[in-house]
C-alpha cells in the first residue's frame, strides 16, 4: 500500500494512473476503521482499477471540542486492516494539508431542508463541516466511484445534492450497514462504550427492527412514540426517531406517501452518541 501524507504527493500518484486508463475508487473515512469501513474499500476494489482511502479527523466538522478530542486515533492498526485488504493508497493529511491557510475551502451550498433536520438539528454546523472536507477531497483525489455507508444516511444525502448542485461528475455508491452479530450498528465511537452500555445498545437496532414489522399496521406517528419510548431506559437518551422520505428527509406521516422510506435515529448510551438506521421501503 502507497501511503502519502501531502496532497501533492497523492494528486501525483492519481494523475498517472488515471492518465493510463484506470480508474479511481475513493473512501474517505476519519480512521478508528472496522469492517463497516472495510466493506466499503472491498466494493470500492470490486468496480475500480485503484482505491484510495482517506483518515482524516475533520475538525470542521466537529461542533463539540470533546467530541473532537475523544475522537478514537488507531492509525498503526488502521494501516495493519487497509493492507489486509489490499488498499491501494492511503491519504492521511495534516489539517495543514486539507486547510492551507490560503485556500478559501468553504463551500456556499444551500441543501434547503436536508441538513436542517435530524442530525442538523443537533449537530450545528455538522453537516457544513462535512460538506467542506468531502469537497475538499474530491477535489484532491479526482475519483470516478465516491463510497459511503448507509449508516450515515443523511450525511450521503447531503453528499449526493453536492455532487448534483456542483455538477461534480462522480458516482456516490450507497454500502449497506455492518452490523455487529447482536445487531449493533459497527461505528469506531463503539470502543467508547463500557461493557454495559455496549449491551444495552442492541436495543436501537431491535427497536429499529420492530418497527420494519410493523408498518403494515401502524402509522409512522404511532411508531415514532412507541420507539421512543421503548429508547427510554435508564442509560439512554435518545435525541430522535424519525420516520423520512429517503429523498426529502422530510416526515413521513402515513407509508403510502412515498416508495422510499427510512427509520433514523440518534440516541445517547451514556456518554457516547450512536446513530442507527433502517430502509422501511426501498424504491423498486
Ligand atoms: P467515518 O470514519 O465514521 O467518517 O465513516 C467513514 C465511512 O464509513 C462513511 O461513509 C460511513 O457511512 C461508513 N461507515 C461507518 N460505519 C459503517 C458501518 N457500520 N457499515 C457501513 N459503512 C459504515
């Protein structure tokens, strides 16, 4: 595996093997890496002749400065898992690198009303953050193929109006959640979680789980208040549980509205904030 620390260096390495005729595959990923990030860099090397991955600990997209510092940094067993699975390039920049101090690299995208809710509505300034240093990236690494998760549903909506809104011409390929054997979504916050708590998070994805069986008899106002109140356990606090078109983001309030629905929530296990999903209906 190549490793390259400057832009510079990696903008080069892409050139020339793009100018041969390949193409490039690009994961970008903030490190603590599991087999959620690793599921994405197989798909990436199913369909590209190249796969980059970045880790990069975004600063910008941070809005708590605790968050940022606890942010786990695994980078040697990082390297170890990217070889494992034969990862052609990692980019891993100072924040220097990514934000020269004479590069204006923030974005004026208006996503209306998708990075307004959920996520947006806890999580100020998030999403522009995010916005900036995915464009930022692409900027660098040029890819054809753009892999995200499914587990961060909004986040890749929000991609997917940029590369629309800024004509990029890069293809957002959409990897489903990796769940842990008891149903646990994988994220690199997990580690944070004491033995009990990491116990008791099971119960967001069953809770997601029950409410996918239930939609033929329930509507999603019902759902959203039994889940919620399902959630509310001792060492939980949930912050929402919504029921969105998978386009708009927007409420869904009865399951005949839309072909496209997703179940999304966000819930406090203790100290640690975890977020889950679940496609309710998929469109055909
Ligand atoms: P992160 O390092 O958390 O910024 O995540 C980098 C990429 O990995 C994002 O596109 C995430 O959606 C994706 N990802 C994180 N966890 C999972 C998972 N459990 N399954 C699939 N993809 C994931």
């Amino acid at each position: 595996m190549f490793l390259f620390k400057t832009v510079k260096d990696l903008h080069n390495f892409v050139t020339l093997y793009r100018e041969k005729g390949n193409t490039i595959g690009f994961v970008p990923t903030m490190g603590a890496l599991h087999e959620g990030h690793l599921s994405l860099i197989r798909q990436a090397k199913k369909t590209c002749d190249y796969t980059v991955c970045s880790i990069f600990v975004n600063p910008t997209q941070f809005n708590d400065a605790a968050d940022l510092d606890k942010y786990p940094r695994t980078i040697t067993a990082d390297t170890d898992l990217l070889t494992s699975v034969k990862t052609d390039v990692l980019f891993l920049p100072a924040v220097e690198e990514v934000y020269p101090p004479d590069l204006d690299t923030k974005l004026t995208l208006d996503f209306g009303q998708l990075d307004q809710v959920m996520e947006g509505a806890f999580r100020p300034g998030h999403f522009e953050g995010m916005a900036q240093v995915v464009k930022r990236l692409l900027d660098i690494v040029q890819p054809d193929q753009l892999f995200m998760g499914q587990k961060d549903f909004q986040q890749l909506t929000i991609v997917r109006s940029m590369l629309q809104q800024l004509a990029m011409p890069i293809e957002l390929v959409m990897c489903p959640i990796i769940r842990e054997k008891d149903g646990l979504a994988m994220s690199s916050r997990n580690r944070r979680l004491p033995a009990a708590d990491r116990q008791s998070a099971t119960l967001i994805s069953q809770t997601l789980s029950e409410v996918a069986n239930q939609i033929n008899e329930k509507t999603p106002t019902v759902l959203i208040k039994e889940a919620m109140e399902t959630l509310h356990i001792p060492a939980f606090k949930p912050e929402y549980f919504a029921i969105v078109d998978g386009y708009t983001l927007q409420a869904v309030e009865d399951f005949r509205e839309s072909d496209f629905v997703v179940a999304c929530t966000a819930v406090w296990v203790g100290e640690v904030r975890l977020i889950d999903n679940k496609i309710l209906k998929q469109p055909k």
